[in-house]
C-alpha cells in the first residue's frame, strides 16, 4: 500500500469516527433532554417593535426549550447540545398572540407568540405551534388569559 494511500484512509477513518461521535452525543443529548423536561418546539426572536420584520425576525433554526419554575431553557449550540438558561419575566398586558400562517416557518399552520421580558437583557418573542400554547405560557398561565378583569388592588398609604 502507497504511503498516500494509507494517510488518506487515516483521514478518511478519522473523519468518520469524529462524525460518528457527534451523531452519538446528538442523539443522546435530544434523548435524555426530552425525558427529563416537558419541551416544547419553538423559535426565539426579538419582539414586534424591533429593527426587523417578517420573517427574518425569527431564528433560522427551531429548537426545543423547557421550563424549570421561571427560567426557560433553550437547547443551543450547533448541534444543540447545550442548556442556555433563559430568567424570563411576563409584562403586565402581554397575550399570547397568533400568528399568520406565514410569519414563522417550521410551526405549523396556525403559530402562536409571546412576548417574554429578560431579567436585566432586555426583551424575546417566543413563538410556537398553537398546540404547545398551553406549555409556552409555562408558569405565567395568566398571560394565555386574556380578557380578564384587573385584580383588585388595595390602597398604598
């Protein structure tokens, strides 16, 4: 065997055991995420008013995202093998709103979006597909019910 040979089905062998590893690590890092958290389908942007509109607004890539009490967890990375911890807070009038059937791809026919207030970073959009609402609301159900009458306030004095 030529020496070219042999050094390049040792790249060759290499590449296929590096890609072999990542498919691995990936399938198990989507297996174990969703048996340990209720996850949800989603796509993360910044809110309405921002600099972009229509569809470049949302990230390109859907990923998965969970709640734990008030922190959302959003799968990230490349292959999405990291948690990225999300210290979300809800505004006080914010709905789950719909969305039309072409502003956000990958969610189905009917998508859903809320807007969520980062603690100290500003503000993100969520969007889903309209089945996983109930999940997107997470510990904020409030913000799923809309039209309801202000809670009664006592006085400051």
């Amino acid at each position: 065997m030529s020496p070219v040979l042999a050094a390049a089905s040792a790249l060759l062998a290499s590449a296929v055991s590096v890609l072999m590893t990542l498919t691995v690590l990936t399938v198990w890092g989507k297996i174990r995420y969703a048996r340990r958290l209720p996850s949800f389908r989603c796509r993360l942007g910044p809110p309405t008013g921002s600099r972009r509109r229509g569809r470049a607004r949302w990230c390109l890539r859907r990923s998965w995202a969970a709640w734990v009490d008030d922190v959302l967890l959003v799968r990230s990375g490349p292959l999405r093998l990291w948690l990225t911890p999300l210290p979300i807070g809800v505004a006080r009038d914010v709905t789950v709103q719909a969305l039309g059937p072409g502003e956000v791809r990958g969610l189905g026919p009917h998508p859903v979006a809320l807007r969520l207030t980062l603690r100290d970073e500003g503000e993100l959009e969520i969007a889903v597909a309209a089945e996983n609402a109930d999940r997107l609301v997470g510990p904020f159900l409030t913000a799923a019910l809309s039209g309801l009458p202000d809670a009664p306030r006592e006085p400051s004095g």
